[in-house]
C-alpha cells in the first residue's frame, strides 16, 4: 500500500480548481519527500550516485525497513531532476528487482532539468533509461504523487497502473503558465488553463491515471 498523505487540504476538501490544485503543490509548507520518507521507513539506507561521477541531491534513492520488510525507494525532492539522479534511481529500481525487493517512488518534480549542462548530461536518454527500468522491473512497484507532478520528468518514476496521488499534489504535461505562453494567452489566463488541463488529484482519478486519492497517514 502506498504511504499516508501528510500534507492535506483546508477543510479536507479537494481542490475545487486546477489553479488550486497548483498553489496546494507549490505551498513552501508542504510536506516533501524527506518527511514521507521518514514516517514511512522505521530505518533507511541511502545510495547515491549513477556510477558515472554524478550525483543530484535532489533525488533521495536507497532502501528502507517498512514492518520489517525491505523496500527500495526513489524519490523526487521538488526540484528539477538533473541526468544523474534519473540514472540513480534506474539503478536502485534495477537492483531492487534483482534482489526481488519490491519499489516505492515518490514523485514531486516541476519538470526534468533542461539546462545546457543537464543536456551536455545526457537528460533524454537518463529518462528514457529511468522508463525502461521501471518498465522492466518484475518486483511490485508502487508510486505516490506527493506534490508537483511535471511533465515526462515525473512520469518516469510513475509505475503503470499503481499510481497514488496525495490531496495536494497535481500532474500535468505541462505548467499551465507554460500552456498559456504556448496558446498566446497572457499570463493572467494561467489559472483558467489550469482548469482546462484537468490536472486535479480528482481528475487524475477519474482519468484512469491515478487508482485513488491517499488519506491522511
């Protein structure tokens, strides 16, 4: 099962808007990947790096105890996830399925980093590894969406068919700043898109891309 939402919703109402949703996913008070981390795993062990000299802090990859049992994690710390933390986590997903340790993920990510030194980094094929690697694994891979969910960059570490989504999170094939820019709208019609692109945790359920909204842990 996945982890309990720690964040929440005023009220425990779901986002009555998309823009809602994305002001949820942004607030600097939510909870992060750290603090799902900690209250799900009575103790954890950390792997870092993508045995090609790179490291990104802001992907937290390793294994953990859950009741006794052990579960590979990666998780995303709501930064743009650079090449070597795609590659990190490929390689934790790979080994736990060697090792036939089931997988959780936690996603929350605006979108894969896209600078020129995330290019020089080789991000395309980073991702495209990270799909495969999940793709492949045999072991029970679980994902919960606990805050931005952006683009492919948070796709990759989204399990088919076993996706959860906390009340204050939100997925997207792009921000909805961006969609604007994109249709030649102006700024102030951001929060309008957002509707439009029915990104809420609700929507993602009733569009078959989430199985549920998690409750409170």
């Amino acid at each position: 099962a996945p982890p309990g939402a720690l964040g929440g919703v005023p009220g425990g109402v779901p986002p009555k808007t998309g823009w809602d949703a994305v002001r949820l996913a942004r607030h600097p008070d939510r909870p992060r990947a750290e603090a799902y981390l900690d209250a799900y795993f009575g103790l954890r062990l950390t792997l870092s790096g993508d045995r090609a000299g790179g490291t990104d802090p802001g992907m937290l990859c390793g294994f953990g105890l859950r009741e006794g049992r052990a579960v590979a994690y990666a998780a995303q710390c709501g930064t743009a996830t650079r090449p070597a933390g795609y590659r990190t986590a490929a390689r934790v997903i790979r080994l736990a399925d060697r090792l036939g340790i089931p997988v959780l993920t936690l996603v929350d990510t605006p979108g894969a980093a896209n600078d020129a030194a995330a290019e020089h980094a080789g991000a395309g094929a980073a991702i495209a590894d990270t799909f495969a690697a999940l793709a492949a694994a045999t072991v029970p891979v679980t994902t919960l969406l606990i805050g931005e969910g952006g683009s492919g960059g948070a796709l990759a570490l989204a399990a088919p068919g076993n996706t959860w989504v906390t009340p204050d999170s939100y997925f997207s094939v792009i921000a909805p700043e961006l969609a604007a820019a994109i249709l030649k709208r102006p700024a102030s019609e951001a929060a309008s898109t957002a509707d439009q692109l029915r990104i809420r945790p609700q929507d993602l359920v009733a569009l078959g891309v989430a199985r549920g909204v998690v409750g409170p842990a």
